[in-house]
C-alpha cells in the first residue's frame, strides 16, 4: 500500500475530524482505546454521541471478533473521553499508518492522554491469565513504524524521543489505584509482532530472552504516534493466556475472549479510578 504524501494526510486528518465534529462538539481530555474482548466498558461511558466508523471518512473498518467498530464521545468518572470501541491491527491488511489515523484524530479534538488495552499472551512463569499488566515499555517487532514517510512538522518532531513511551506518573497512579481497588497489577514489558499466526516455541523462547513479559498483536503503533503528537500513555494489558514454551497448550481465540471478558470488571474498575486521580 502506498503511504500518503504529507498533503494527503493533512487532508485525510483535516476531513476525519471535521466529520467528527460535525456529530459532536465535545473536546475531549483523555482517548481510549478498547482492544480483544474489552468493549464492554463502554457502557460504563454517559454517552453524547457514538459514530461508527464507515462513516468516518478515511477510518479503517473493525473485522475482527468482538471489536465493535464504533468511536464514542461522552464522559467517564468525570473526564470527557473519546473511545475507539474496537481497533486495527495489520494483519488485517491496514499499513501502520492507516491504523494510527484515529490516534491522530483524537489529539487532533483535544485528548491530551492516551489510555491504550490490549489482550495479551503471558510468558512470564510467574503470571497467570487474568492478570492485569501495566506497560513499562514495549519491543516494537512489527518491523515497521507508522511515522516512516513525510513528518508533518505541525503534529511532531521528525525523531521523537521514546525514553518514557508510557508515563511515569500515569502508572504510579494506576498502581496506587490497583493497591487501593485490590487489584493484582503486574509491570513489564509488552511485545508486538503483525500476527495474526501465534508464535511458535522457539519464538517464545527467544522473545522471553529479549526481555518480554507478555506478546501482542497491537497497541506499540499507536503509542509511537502518540508519543510523536506529545500525548501522554498509559498501557494496560489483560493476560489472557499463558506462553510457556515448555507447557504449551493450543489456543482458542474463544477462550482468550472468555478470559478478556471475565478480567474486564477489574480493567473497568482501574481505568476509572486512574481517571479520578488524574
């Protein structure tokens, strides 16, 4: 697929959030994003307005099960929020700059915080499915980035730093929150490959010796932009199964949805006291 020319993006930008706007006028502080499994939470969000994405110009299309494909504008424990409730990924075809095109939207209406979940793989032994985990930081393996092509100086510098690509303050709170709520919370580092094949032994093996905790499918592209447009991340992932190379049992995507569903109460609960402290 053809990456878009500098004037092209603006443009595609500058029509997607005019026809977001045009539904809704609320400027929201802080972006969800709801990935496997997680949609249900919003309905914890009072809704103004709720807009599937085919009429969005230039929004990608949700085809995967149980991403709902809708973005929502409303409130949530006080804070004016704007949710994708479903994402992309790039097995489904999309370029990494395709699937990040809402994150930009969404900064573009005002959302100065990104909160980004995921379901995950666990391989780390001392983990179990259902957990929570907090991104410290992430490995990027999808052997790309969605800022490669023309920067547009208006929305980031053309190397943005990655030292922090999830906010230092953003997790404390979570952590306290979870201490608080009683909520297990583990830290560690997310890793994302394209999919939508899971990994093999030696894979986990070798991704485990890099330093990964937990394996994904999403979630690194959208923080990258992000980062690049100055918004600050908080990443939570739920474990929805275990990778343990050496125990490894096949997966059933019906199962891993039972289990981000089963574990959502706790993320529902997290993510709305992290709002409260913010």
């Amino acid at each position: 697929m053809t990456r878009p020319s500098a004037d092209d993006l603006r443009r595609r930008l500058s029509e997607a959030t005019a026809a977001i706007r045009g539904r809704s006028e609320l400027a929201p502080e802080v972006a969800i994003i709801l990935g496997t499994g997680l949609g249900a939470l919003a309905a914890e969000i009072d809704l103004q307005t709720a807009i599937p994405y085919e009429e969005i110009p230039h929004f990608p299309l949700s085809t995967v099960e149980s991403h709902t494909g809708r973005l929502l504008l409303g409130t949530l424990a006080g804070r004016r929020v704007v949710a994708m409730q479903g994402r992309f990924h790039c097995y489904e075809g999309y370029n990494l700059q395709e699937l990040t095109l809402p994150v930009r939207a969404m900064r573009l209406l005002g959302a100065e915080t990104l909160v980004v979940s995921n379901a995950c793989g666990g391989m780390n032994p001392l983990w179990q499915p259902g957990d929570l985990m907090v991104l410290d930081d992430h490995l990027n393996l999808l052997g790309g980035s969605p800022l490669i092509g023309p920067n547009l100086d208006e929305l980031g510098p053309r190397f943005p730093d990655m030292s922090e690509p999830y906010d230092r303050e953003l997790i404390r709170l979570a952590e306290d929150a979870a201490l608080e709520l009683g909520i297990p919370l583990r830290r560690g580092v997310y890793a994302a490959v394209s999919g939508p094949n899971l990994e093999t032994r030696a894979e986990y093996r070798m991704l485990r010796f890099l330093g990964a905790d937990v394996i994904g499918m999403s979630t690194i592209p959208e923080t990258i932009v992000a980062r690049h447009m100055g918004m600050r991340v908080l990443g939570i992932s739920i474990i929805t199964d275990a990778c343990l190379p050496d125990a490894l049992q096949p997966a059933e995507i019906q199962q891993i949805i039972r289990t981000a569903a089963g574990a959502e109460p706790k993320l529902t609960a997290l993510v709305k006291a992290v709002l409260e402290r913010m």
